[in-house]
C-alpha cells in the first residue's frame, strides 16, 4: 500500500476506502505515506509530488504554481528572507495556474482519487475559485462534475480553454445565499441523486493537493520556513501546509522546526481570529444572530473567505495546527487588503486576487509590528493572482450557470434531470 489513513484523535489506522471519518470520533483522518523520504517525479506540474499524494495514478495536467524570493514587496517590507508561493498566472515566472488560484493544486488529485475508487462522478460546493479549478480540470478530463455555487459567484464561474464542457453542471443558488449555503445543497443534493460528495476539508486529496505549497516551497528552499503566511476562509490551507510540514520533518532534510502558521481573516468576519484570540477550541458563531452574520460576509471584500462553519474546532484541525506550530490569527480590513493588492502588483509586477490581498496585507501587520523578524525565512502564500494577464492571454469559457432555489428537495423533484448527469 502506497498511503493509509490516520485519525489525529484516537490514532487508528485504515486503508481508504474513500469515506473522510474514522468510526470513533471527528478527527480529521489524515494520509501517512509509506515512503517517508520524499522523491519527485521527473515531470513538469504537481504530479512530480505524486508520492505524497494519495492517489495511484496521475492526470495529464501540468499546471504549477512557482516560489520565489521577493525583490520587490520585500524590499519595501524590510525582510530579507521574504520567499512568495505564486499559485496562480504569471509567465514570466512560470507560475501556469490556468484558473488563477491554489484551489487548482487539489482538483486534479481529487478527481484522479476519485477515478482509483471508480467514482465517475462528484458533486461539488463553491464560493468561486474551487468551482473554476474542478470545473477546468474536470473539462480537462472528461469527468462528470456537478459545482454548487452561491448566485453572488455566478459570474466568476469560466475556465480557461475552448474544450467540450458539456459534462460540467454548475447550479448557482438563488438570492441572499452565501458559500454555507452551497455547502449545505450539496450535502443534500448528493443524498437525492446519489452523486459522490467531494468532502471539502475532509477530503485528503484536496488537503494533500493544496499541502503542495509547503513541498514546492521546502525543494526550493532546501529548508522548511520559519513562517507560513495565508488567508483562510475554512483554514484547510493551513492544516494542509501543518500536515506537509509534519511529512517534511519526518523525512529529515530539511530541518525540524514546524513553521508558525499566521493565519488570516478578512475583517469585519473573522471568527477563527475572534475565537483564537481569546484561545477558544471553539467559535462563538452559534452566540451570534445569524443576520449579523450575513451582513458581515457582505461586507468583506474577498468572498472565498466566508466559510461559516470552518474545521476549526475538530481533532486536528485549525486550532489543533495553531497549537501545534505556536502560529497565530489576525484580521485586516479590506482597505488594508485593498493597499496591499496594490502594493504587491507595484512591487512585484503582477495583478493578486482579493483574498490573495487580504493575506499580503496580513503580511505587511505582521512585519509592522515586529512579529516576524527581518531575518527569518517566510514563506507568503499568494493564493491567486494574474486573473488580467489571464484574460488577455487564453481563452475564456464562461460556463452558464441553472438558477435555482435554495433547497434540493424542491430542485431536486421538479427537475429529475439532475440526476442523469450520475451516470
Ligand atoms: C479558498 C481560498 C483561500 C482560503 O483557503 P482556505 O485555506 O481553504 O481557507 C484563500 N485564497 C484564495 C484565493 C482561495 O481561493
Ligand atoms: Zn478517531
């Protein structure tokens, strides 16, 4: 067996048979790969990681994302050891997201973990950028996908190619819906039409997927970082870069101090900030009016970081990673992110995307106010960007979205035809 699968909380083992839970508690199972030495692929893209990530063959994808050591944003910055993770389109620095963000790292093993377990077809919740990478990669390969998105997101749903995309379903949700609510249809749309659920955070193909940031970044630097910098929304992105780091000590070369995580959050809806601040396993969301709630997602600029229901408290999730690395949350607002998505594209000469801002701009407090030092290596995880220099350079297929209501059941018995795309 190439993987097997481990729950954080009771420290069972099992083999994947494609179900996120263990039997015994919430834990978040993660993968333990049999060789503990990583070896790359000689291949261009994420595949040459293909060892550390559970799946038993690859797809014919290649895109990558690039890290680099900052000239610009650091001089500015004052840090010397400032390296940036571009996942996104940047040619001249062989950055090739297609659809413009990290969420493209977990769709190709996800839907290659998907065919090893002779799954056909997934069913998928959206804010956005992860609807354009399952969307691309599933056109790519002819795989059968059904995207759920909140309508706010409809217009950002294309992917990058002239392809077929006739087994691609994009469902937006009617009216005042936010990503949960995506969430929720699809938990309960793959119930009525039998399709996979995909799992979000539970899924280790997506976390392993996205945990190739900390790889990527570990080969280039011959060492882990000091710090690892990023917006969150749900935090998987963070568990993801805690669950490589965990890996990469274990192989030995390249040091074995775990990097602080600094986690990021869009004010004015922050509640993995509001909750680590006042060093609670739990969020307080539950204690706030729900039409609260939703006036402060409106009002955040980077929409993909609305999650209301992130893995935060769960075993071995964000909290448990915090714990583990001494990391950090803070929040900035969005003229904060604003100035520093300008910032960064003056200084580093290429366009970043909202919540790519908002983790720059968490970066910029953070050097500020002197929490990171000068000297220290920092990996900046720049979520997305490039999305002008994308739109000018390949073709855009805007993907039509179905507007329906917010509840499957409905949807789901006056339009049967939902389900032939299970098939
Ligand atoms: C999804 C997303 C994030 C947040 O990622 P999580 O780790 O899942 O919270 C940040 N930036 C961009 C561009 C994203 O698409
Ligand atoms: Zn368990």
């Amino acid at each position: 067996m190439k993987y097997s699968l481990i729950c954080p909380s009771c420290g069972q083992k099992f083999s994947d048979n494609y179900l996120q839970v263990c039997d015994h508690d919430a834990g978040l199972v993660r993968t333990v790969y049999k060789n503990q030495k990583l070896r790359l692929k000689p291949v261009k893209g994420i595949w040459k990681f293909q060892e550390w990530l559970p799946t038993h063959h690859s797809l014919s994808t290649n895109g990558e994302l690039k890290v680099f050591k900052s000239d610009g944003l650091s001089r500015e910055l004052g840090l010397e050891n400032l390296f940036l993770a571009f996942n996104g389109y940047y040619p001249e620095r062989q950055a090739s997201l297609k659809t413009g963000t990290f969420k493209e790292l977990e769709a190709p093993p996800t839907i290659a973990r998907a065919l090893d377990k002779n799954i056909q077809s997934l069913c998928i919740a959206s804010a956005g950028n992860t609807a354009r990478s399952f969307a691309y990669l599933a056109a790519l390969t002819n795989f059968n996908i059904v995207i759920i998105i909140p309508s706010e997101a409809k217009d950002q749903i294309w992917i990058p190619t002239n392809r077929d995309s006739t087994n691609v379903r994009l469902i937006a949700l009617n009216g005042n819906t936010d990503y949960f609510d995506a969430i929720s249809f699809a938990n309960k749309f793959s119930t009525l039409s039998k399709i996979t659920n995909e799992g979000g955070a539970r899924n280790v193909a997506r976390r392993d997927g996205m945990g190739i940031v900390m790889l990527e970044a570990a080969v280039h630097l011959n060492r882990l970082p000091d710090h690892y910098i990023q917006a969150v929304g749900s935090g998987t992105g963070g568990i993801a870069a805690y669950e490589s780091s965990l890996r990469l000590v274990k192989d030995g070369r390249f040091g074995s101090k775990l990097p602080q995580l600094q986690l990021i959050q869009n004010l004015p809806f922050t509640p993995m900030v509001d909750a680590w601040k006042q060093n609670s396993r739990h969020l307080f969301l539950d204690q706030i009016d729900e039409k609260e709630i939703m006036n402060n997602i409106d009002e955040i600029s980077a929409k993909v970081l609305s999650n209301r229901h992130p893995p935060y408290s769960i075993p071995g999730g964000v909290y448990d990673c915090l714990k583990a690395t001494n990391g950090d949350m803070h929040g900035v607002t969005n003229q904060e992110a604003f100035s520093a998505g300008k910032l960064f594209e003056d200084t580093e000469g290429i366009d970043i995307v909202p919540a790519a801002a908002v983790g720059v701009a968490g970066l910029i407090k953070l050097a500020e106010e002197g929490k990171i030092g000068a000297k220290e290596i920092i990996l900046m995880n720049v979520t997305g960007g490039g999305l002008k220099r994308l739109h000018e350079d390949l073709p855009i297929q805007y993907i039509t979205p179905e507007i329906i209501g917010k509840e499957p059941e409905e949807t789901y018995s006056e339009n049967q035809e939902i389900s032939v795309v299970s098939t």
